[in-house]
C-alpha cells in the first residue's frame, strides 16, 4: 500500500461487483471519493472531478508511461505491427495528432450519413422482432442487442462478407484486454487477436482501394483536410476503432437499457404513455447504467482534485458509472430511474471534452429505433433471467431472457 492508500479503496474484486458495482461506487464517493490505489493509480469517483479531468488536456498516450506499465506490458506482447497499430488511433493520441486524426474521420462520420441510416436500421430491427414474436421468448443479447449494431457498423463501413464469428471471437478478446485487470494469458491472446484483425484490416483497405463504394471505409480512404490524409497505418487503426466502438458499447446500451426499463414497470409505463419522452428516456438510460464505465487519463502536471494532489505522471481512472450516481450533482434521487429527469442529457456515459465519443450520434440512434420499435411491437413485454458479463469496464448483461407474448 502506498503511504496515502485509503482503508476503502476500488476492488472490483468485491463479491457481486460486476453483477452491481453502485453500491461500491457510492461507498467510494462517501468515504474516498478521490483516493490513491495500493496499485500506485488513482481513482475519481465524483461528477465535478471526473468532468474536471475528461475535459482537462492531461494525456491519454500510453507511451508517456515509465516501465512497469501497461505500455511496457504491451511493448514486450505485440509485434511491432499490431503495437504500431494500437496506439495510433484517436483515442490513444493526444494534440495535435488527435486533433487532426478526430478531423479526418469526423469528415467521414457526417450527421447526416448516420440520419440516413435510420431506414435501413428500422429493417434491420423490424427483421430481428419478427423472429423474436415467432419464438415468443428469446434472449435479447443475442437477438437483438449485438446483432444489430455489429450489423449496422459493419454496414457503414462497407466491410465485405467476412467471417463474423471469427471477427467476434477476435473483437471480444480485444476488448476484454482493455479492462483494467487483465492476466498475462489474456495479454497474449490479445497480441494474437490484435495481430489477425490488423492482417484482415488491412486485407479489407486493399480490396476498397480497388473496389470503392459510397461506403465510410472509402470515405476514410479519400479523406482529405488541407491536404492532410491518413496514412495506412492511422487508417486501419482507425477502422479497428470504428468497428469495435460501433458494436462492443452499444450492445451494453441497448441490453443494460432494457433490464433497467423492465425493472421498473412504473417507467416502462410512463414511456409507453409518452413517446415523445424517448429521447429523453435514452439519455436517462445510459445515465442509469453505464455502457463504458470507466475512462483514463495521465497526468502532465500536478492535479490538485478533492483536497488531493496528483503528482505529474500519473494513471488516473475516472469513474464515469459512479460520476452518473453522485448525488451532489444528480440530488437524491440520482440512483432512481427517472426517464422524465430533465438534465439526464448531463451524464458523463460519453465521456466529454476533446474524446467525447464520436459515435454518440450513431448509439442514440440506434436504441432510439430499437426501444421505440421493442415497446411499439410488444405491449407484455416481460422479462425473465438475467446473467452479465463480469466485465468491470465494457459491464453489461451476458443474456437477458425476454418474453414477448
Ligand atoms: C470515445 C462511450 C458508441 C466511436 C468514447 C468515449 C466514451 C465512449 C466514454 C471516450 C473515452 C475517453 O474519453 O477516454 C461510448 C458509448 C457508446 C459508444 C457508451 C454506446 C452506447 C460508439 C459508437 C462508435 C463510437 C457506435 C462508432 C461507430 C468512438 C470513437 C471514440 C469514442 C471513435 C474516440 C473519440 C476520440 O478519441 O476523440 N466512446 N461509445 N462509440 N467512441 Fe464511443
């Protein structure tokens, strides 16, 4: 333990964490709501702080890290090819290379590509609920909550017909290596997955150079700003992000979402009466619980938060599920579900500042669909068993069995 660790500090090792981490975070924010971990990072668990931080210039490049750390652990597990990747994309790059990174993309990743995508999302969920009303029951993760927005991002890009079960597999080691507490097996395995979806990235950019479409894969391709374009490498780690972003946090959305909705019939009802309160709803939603419940930054000067001072250099992880319950922003009701809740669009779920999410607009209209078109469809709907992920970060549910009759 460091000589400031405090006598409670973040254990997702706790019983029941990943199956409902609240009760922990709010015992964090009483009792050491800014706090050093024994593991030598700090943890924020306060809205002012996390918000403080997500909209601060400190870094988010692993590089600047000293030995020991997550960025020697990777230096010593990818290839070069798959570690070059890895740390050129937007999120992992601080200005002026993200600024001009988030540029080129954004360019690509226009309002209105994702506003004309609505119809066929419509398609896409109406398919899934017919199979869903034939069998009466189902489970909604696989269903419907991963199904879609894999489908949807896969489409936007204009990926050809790949293997999906293999880019699944390969996807979800990807992601369960960016949880804070990983294992060497699963550091291996991620350089392994990291380095087969870098061969086919780049196997997929070669075929739309010779192949374009009206897709974002060739949009991506031919971005240009003052004659700035990304190179091969930023493209295919770009993509990695996009494709990945696009579907391992939506999934939680639109899963997590309806657990909470179906919890409280009192709400589904008020939703049901109110459909104008959709958008609404969503923002409340993703306030609730969390798609991504954690970001990192790393400190380039001394950061004086909560009576603390965080030297320069440091890992610090902000807790964006805990800062969405904190009671001195939220009132006290802040751990109710309350989709009529009139600052619910205030949540940290999308981080904020110079990261804030660029694919917001993409999840809000894909559970916009979704919930509109679930409730719309199927007036009983009910739920039954739920199982989740045990994830600490990407944490949502494993299974939701629903019943439609
Ligand atoms: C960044 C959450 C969906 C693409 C982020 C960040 C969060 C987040 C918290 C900021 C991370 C940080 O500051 O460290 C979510 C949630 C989603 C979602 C909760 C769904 C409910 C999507 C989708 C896409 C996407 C659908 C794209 C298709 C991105 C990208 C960034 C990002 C490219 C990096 C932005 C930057 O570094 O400038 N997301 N995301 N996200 N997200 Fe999302």
């Amino acid at each position: 333990m460091t000589k400031s660790s405090p006598a409670v500090f973040f254990n997702p090792f706790l019983p029941g964490f990943t199956d409902d981490p609240y009760p922990h975070y709010a015992q964090l924010r009483e009792l050491a709501p800014v706090h050093a971990h024994p593991l030598g990072y700090w943890v924020l668990t306060r809205y002012d702080d996390v918000s403080t931080l997500l909209r601060s210039s400190h870094s988010v490049e692993e590089r600047r890290l000293g030995p020991g750390t997550l960025r020697e652990i990777n230096q010593t597990t990818h290839s070069d090819g798959a570690r070059r990747m890895r740390g050129l994309s937007m999120l992992d790059q601080d200005p002026p290379d993200h600024t001009r990174l988030r540029r080129l993309v954004s360019k690509a990743f226009t309002p209105r590509s994702i506003e004309a995508l609505e119809p066929r999302v419509g398609v896409l969920v109406d398919e899934a609920l017919d199979r869903m009303a034939d069998a009466g029951e189902a489970d909604l993760v696989a269903a419907l909550a991963f199904p879609l927005p894999f489908a949807v991002i896969s489409e936007m890009l204009g990926m050809p017909a790949l293997d999906h079960v293999r880019l699944r597999e390969l996807t979800a080691t990807v992601v369960r290596s960016s949880e804070p507490v990983v294992d060497p097996q699963l550091l291996t395995e991620n350089a392994t997955a990291n380095e087969e979806l870098t061969a086919i990235m780049q196997d997929v950019l070669a075929w739309k150079r010779r192949t374009p479409s009206d897709d974002l894969l060739t949009a991506l391709i031919r971005a240009e700003h003052d004659g700035d374009v990304l190179s091969d490498d930023e493209l295919v780690a770009q993509v990695l992000l996009l494709y990945i972003a696009g579907h391992e946090t939506t999934v939680n959305l639109i899963s997590g979402g309806t657990v909470a909705l179906l919890r409280k019939p009192e709400q589904l009802r008020l939703l049901r009466a109110n459909t104008d309160l959709m958008t609404n709803a969503i923002e409340e939603l993703l306030r609730y619980d969390c798609p991504v419940q954690m970001s990192r930054r790393i400190t380039l000067t001394p950061l004086n938060l909560g009576g603390h001072e965080i030297p320069a250099g440091t890992f610090v992880t902000a807790s964006l599920a805990s800062a969405n319950r904190d009671a001195s922003f939220w009132g006290p009701d802040a751990d109710e579900l309350r989709l009529d809740r009139a600052n619910a669009r205030q949540h940290l779920s999308f981080g904020a500042g110079a990261h804030h999410c660029l694919g917001a607009a993409l999840a809000r209209l894909e559970a916009r669909v979704i919930f509109t078109r679930l409730l719309a469809r199927f007036p009983r709907l009910t739920l039954g068993a739920v199982s989740w992920n045990g994830r600490i970060n990407l944490r949502g549910p494993a299974t939701v069995t629903i019943s439609v009759r």
